[in-house]
C-alpha cells in the first residue's frame, strides 16, 4: 500500500514591510507577485493566493474565486 502525502503552502509568504493584505482580505489582490506563469494564466501572490488571468482566484483554504471581471458597456 503506498502512503500519501500531502504538501501545504504557508497561508502566507509575505517576508517584507509593510505585509501584503491576507488571503481572506477584500483587498487580497494587493499582494505582491511572487511567481508568474503567463503562458498558463496564472501567478502566485504572495499571500498565498493563486490569481488566474480571466480573474479567477484559488484560496490557500481551497476556496474558489469566480471570476470578476468589471463589464465595459458601450454608451
């Protein structure tokens, strides 16, 4: 039988001042990017927060985002 393991990120990887907004913050997306993967769409804040390019957001808790996109209408 093989045993699993299961890795977990810090809830925060903010090492500088003044500290980035928490995960659970309305203001989340305010951290600093610590890691970016634009050809997948995606960078790693440094709070932990996996921010998607169409505005998706993945919480370290596992939570989902949706997307959130502000809708430009024509006048």
């Amino acid at each position: 039988m093989a045993s699993t393991t299961t890795a977990r990120l810090s809830t925060s990887l903010c090492r500088h001042e003044p500290r980035c907004p928490a995960a659970d913050s309305p203001d989340r997306d305010a951290a600093r990017v610590i890691a970016a993967v634009p050809e997948q769409g995606w960078s790693l804040l440094c709070n932990a927060v996996l921010l998607f390019e169409d505005t998706g957001e993945l919480l370290p808790d596992g939570q989902v985002i949706a997307p959130h996109r502000t809708v430009v209408t024509a006048a």
